[in-house]
C-alpha cells in the first residue's frame, strides 16, 4: 500500500522478507563540502535554451517557459468541485515561471500571482505570436 497524503496516525505495515539480509549499520557521516556553483547565464533575447534532449522540447512546461512574460488567458478546469460554475478559471496575464508540475501565473488587472498544479491546466491564448522550439523535417526514408 502507497501512502499518498502525509497522515500523522498512519502507520506502514512492517513486512519481513527472510531472503534478505541483514542492513549493515550506517557509517558516521562526513562534514559536506561546499558544491561549486556556476555563474548564472544570461541568454539573449529570442533564443531557445540548448539544454534539453529533443524529445523533451515540446512537454508544455518547457514552452510555457519560453513565453514568460508574453501576455495571454490561461485555462484551468478542476474537476473535483462541488458547484459547476466553480469548476473553471480563466486567468489573464502571463506566465512567471514553469516547472514540471506546475505553472505560477500572473494575474494584470489585480496584481495577484496564483500557482497552478499542471494536472489542471488546459489551454493557454497568447496575444501574440507563441514562441516554440524550431522545428527540423526529417526526409522520409522509404
């Protein structure tokens, strides 16, 4: 059984197994050291980061990514809701930043930023032209 929600009264079932062995007890711990972090990059204005794998190019949090701050109505539906006219939001604005499971919106007309799980996004209209990744035709091979 998966525990999906964190529930302070619940607890895993211990399950033996009598082919495994037995854990080893954990060495101490060593002081960390600090990780070498690299300087932020700026891109240029217009170009496409080169940084990931093509077939991951066209998942949608990587092209609302690259229409940060384009102004466009952004389209989320929840359908889990009690009444039908709150089942849907329309948010007008633009996109501030997108992970992979989430998007986080800011609302123009009242300064309000909201954060949206992606499960719920449906569709977004931009104003103007959507930035996307260059697209390569590959000749057929027969």
């Amino acid at each position: 059984m998966v525990q999906y929600y964190w529930n302070p009264n619940f607890q895993q079932p211990k399950m033996q197994n009598p082919n495994m062995q037995q854990m080893q007890p954990m060495q101490p711990m060593q002081p960390m050291q600090q990780p070498m972090v690299p300087p932020p990059v700026s891109m240029p204005s217009g170009t496409i980061p080169a940084g990931l794998p093509m077939g991951e190019q066209s998942y949608i949090e990587n092209i609302l990514r690259l229409n940060i701050g384009e102004p466009g109505t952004f389209h989320f539906s929840f359908a889990h809701t009690v009444g039908e006219a709150l089942n849907v939001r329309n948010i007008t604005g633009y996109v501030e930043a997108a992970g992979r499971d989430h998007v986080i919106i800011h609302e123009a007309s009242t300064d309000h930023q909201f954060l949206f799980p992606m499960i719920y996004f449906d569709y977004a209209e931009f104003e103007g032209q959507v930035k996307y990744f260059p697209q390569t035709v590959q000749p057929r091979q027969v």
